[in-house]
C-alpha cells in the first residue's frame, strides 16, 4: 500500500502547478491537499474532520512556510516536537529565499528546503524530483514502511 504525500498550500496558482508537477512525475501515490496549518496537524493527528483515518503517515509533507492558521515554521514544530511524527519528512516548499527561514527550517529539523521556481519548467522538474526521491528512493527509519511504487 503506498502512503499518500500531504501537500500543504494555501496558494491557488501554486497548488495548482504542484499537482501537475506530480502528476507529471506518474507516482502512484495519493495526494492529500490541506489549505492550512492547522488543517494539516489535524490530518496527521487524526483529529476534526480527519478522525476517522486510518492510523498511518504520509510518505512526505510538502508544507508550505506561510499558511494561514498555523504558519510552516509553527508546524514543523509541532510535528519535530512528537515522539509519534518526528521522523516524518518534511519538506518546506516555499517562495521565501530569507536567510532567517531557511535557518530556522534547519533549526526546527527541516529534511529539506526547496525555494519555488518561477519558470514553469523548472518548478515542475523540481517538484517531480522531490515526489520521486520521498515517496519512492528515501529509506525510512526502521520501524516505517518501505514505500513500494506500482508499476
């Protein structure tokens, strides 16, 4: 069974060209999009309307650094703060090139921080290539479920 990738933006237009970036690397994987922090919490933790889920985690977390709610930074935190998430990948997808948010994304225990292309090419090969190496060439911690791709 393959585990979904969550994918965790509040803007449209870029929601839109992640999709088709995905899309466009053929993973089998589902994806989860959830428009804010704290909708994103509540679907790994299984809580509101995500309660009824199966107990699981997602192959990858694209999180986005500014969302409304509970902001990128704010759910890392969160997610590196518990026992039951903490070897979780996150990757922070996100227009910001600040110094100060790529270092407290490392700080906060970031796998990976990826600054959103402009050009339309180069954004969907970077998100393809992210797709591809989480949810089917990453090694997990022993313990989690080794990510099959269907052929």
């Amino acid at each position: 069974m393959l585990k979904p990738i969550l994918l965790v933006e509040d803007n449209p237009k870029d929601l839109e060209l992640t999709l088709v970036a995905l899309e466009r690397s053929q993973l089998a994987n589902e994806v989860i999009v959830v428009e804010d922090g704290a909708e994103a919490l509540d679907y790994l933790y299984r809580r509101g309307k995500f309660g009824d889920l199966p107990a699981g985690k997602p192959a990858v977390v694209l999180l986005d650094l500014k969302l409304p709610k509970v902001d990128g930074l704010e759910v890392l935190k969160e997610i590196r703060g518990s026992t039951e998430m903490r070897s979780l990948p996150v990757v922070m997808l996100t227009s910001s090139r600040e110094e100060q948010d790529l270092v407290r994304s490392y700080e906060l225990g970031v796998n990976a921080y990826v600054v959103k292309p402009v050009e339309f090419r180069e954004f969907v090969k970077a998100i393809a290539d992210l797709g591809i190496f989480w949810a089917v060439l990453n090694e997990p911690p022993p313990g989690h479920t080794k990510v099959l791709r269907r052929h």
